[in-house]
C-alpha cells in the first residue's frame, strides 16, 4: 500500500517510493505496477495525478479526485505557482546558495521515448534555486582527486520542466548521485559498493498549493523514505535534515 499523507474529498497525496513509475510508459514496458492503478485501487475510486516524478524520485505526489479539481490544482503547477521543495545528494561541494536559470526543452515524449534533436521543441524558460546543507569527504579516491566530495541539497523549482532538476545539476557539474542519465558512472558506484544505496538521490519532501475548493494554503510534507534516511545518517547529516515547511 502506498502511504497516504493527505486525503479528502478532492485530493489525495501519498509517498512514492523510488523506482514506481506514476504511469505506464513505453520507456518501461516491463513494468506492471504504477501509481495510478496502486491508489486505484487501494482507495477504490478514480484518481487524476497532477505532476509527475521520475521512477527514481520519492516523495510527495499528489492526485485530485474528480475533473475540476484535477484540471485546477494542473492550471497551479502549468503557472508555477506551486512550491515545491527536493532534497538530493550530488557530487562535490556547489557554492552556499545558487541560482540555476537555464532553459530546458523536451528530451522524451510523453510515452518515454526519447526525441530525436530536430524533434525537439524549442527551450523554455527554467529556473531552480538551491542551497548547500551539508557536505562530506570521502577518503575514496576519484581520479584526479585523491578524495571525493559530496553535498545535501535542498532544491526549490520555479518551473517544472522535464526532468529539470536533474538535468539543472549535471548543467552545473554538480550531478545528483544515482542518476544514471545525467549522473557519474564511478560515483553512482562508490554509493552502491560503500552505502549499499542503489537509488536516485532525489526526494520531494514538501509541496504547497492552494486548495482547489477553499483557495486556502495546503502544505503536504513528506519524511524520507527509509533507504534515503539510512544513507542520510550514514554521513552523519541528520541534523541537517531542514524542518519540512
């Protein structure tokens, strides 16, 4: 059962864990479990999701009951409008706080396939804002580094294009660990080999909105999930972990 972390009569929010795809995709033909059918049918009504995350992205994902709330809370996330906060682990030390303002097009469709370059749309606008929580180094050499470094992050999207956050931190140099598209190979196998950590360092912990029926501020929060955590204290960050908003 997936954890329900706010329910009622026009939205519901649960903790994804990773590698749950939200819907079915081409990308992973495979695959027979997705969100979408979980919560079906673990609530025994429709549901409508809203946003997506990545199959390696846990957190808080959030689907509306009905058609007009569903069609509401879209227009609060197509403007926007919506805040939303990650925490994810990337290689080496990014400066305190940062602004990444680089425009991003659509690299697959919406079956998981991906486009060719002339298929491409032109970029939009996207923005992420990010700031540094906590740091390590590791005595595991990285050629040419004799050590390697990592960093806590918290990250806040003004927009929400495909894939942005990840692909925002691989445009820095500052990549998010067990990204196997736009992550480092070596790195992503230090956290296996040493953390026993075979996931995408990445989680939505908070989301706030307007409710679709009331208008009045919702906040949903989300703990991370239990392999998250172990890795978390696992680099003594712990209390770095910042209070969910």
């Amino acid at each position: 059962m997936l954890p329900i972390l706010y329910r009622d009569e026009h939205l519901v929010a649960v903790h994804k864990p990773a590698g749950l795809l939200v819907h079915r995709s081409d990308l992973d033909r495979h695959e027979t479990r997705f969100a979408v059918q979980l919560l079906r049918d673990q609530i025994g009504r429709r549901v409508h999701p809203v946003h997506r995350l990545d199959k390696g992205t846990s957190g808080v994902l959030l689907f509306a009951l009905d058609a007009e709330s569903a069609s509401a809370v879209g227009a609060q996330f197509e403007r926007d409008e919506i805040d939303k906060r990650y925490l994810a682990v990337v290689r080496g030390w990014p400066p305190q706080r940062g602004l990444i303002d680089h425009p991003l097009s659509r690299r697959f469709d919406d079956f998981g396939r991906k486009l060719a370059p002339d298929q491409r749309p032109p970029p939009l606008p996207a923005i992420t804002g990010y700031r540094r929580l906590a740091t390590v180094e590791l005595p595991e050499p990285m050629a040419p580094h004799p050590s390697s470094r990592y960093a806590l992050l918290e990250l806040a999207p003004r927009t929400g294009r495909q894939h942005q956050l990840r692909r925002h931190l691989k445009h820095i140099a500052h990549p998010i660990i067990g990204d196997a598209t736009w992550g480092k190979g070596a790195h992503n196998r230090l956290f296996q080999r040493r953390f026993g950590c075979h996931r995408l360092l990445l989680a939505c912990t908070a989301m706030q909105l307007r409710h679709p029926a009331t208008g009045a501020p919702l906040a949903i929060t989300c703990t991370l999930a239990q392999d998250f955590a172990a890795l978390i204290e696992a680099l003594s960050w712990n209390d770095d972990v910042p209070t969910p908003m």
